[in-house]
C-alpha cells in the first residue's frame, strides 16, 4: 500500500474473500494450513476493511 500498488492489493483483498477451497485441505493440507494462516494474518491486520471496488478504481486511474 505504501507504493500505492493498488491492482496488487486489490487482488490479494479478492483472494482473501474468496477463501481457499476446502477439498485443498485433502489434497495438500500443508498448503491449505499455510493459506489459511496467511488470510488470518491479513484479516486480523484489518485487510477485511479495504474495500475492494476502491481499490479497483484507484488501480484504474493509476494506469
């Protein structure tokens, strides 16, 4: 954020409210347990309140 790197930002916010699939967990439970604990990071450090149509309007107007 701090290099105002919006569409970067704004994919990682989409990234992170789409959560990670479920059926990740059978298959590769180390990547699952690892992805989980990365968005719970992000939302605990307060990424549940970007909001993301802001972001994509500011990336659009950056380009």
């Amino acid at each position: 954020m701090k290099e105002r790197r919006w569409a970067d930002v704004a994919i990682a916010v989409e990234f992170a409210e789409s959560d990670i699939p479920r059926d990740l967990a059978i298959t590769d439970p180390a990547l699952y347990r690892s992805l989980r604990d990365a968005i719970t990071r992000f939302y605990l450090r307060g990424g549940g309140a970007l909001n993301l149509e802001k972001l994509r309007h500011l990336a659009n107007q950056a380009s």
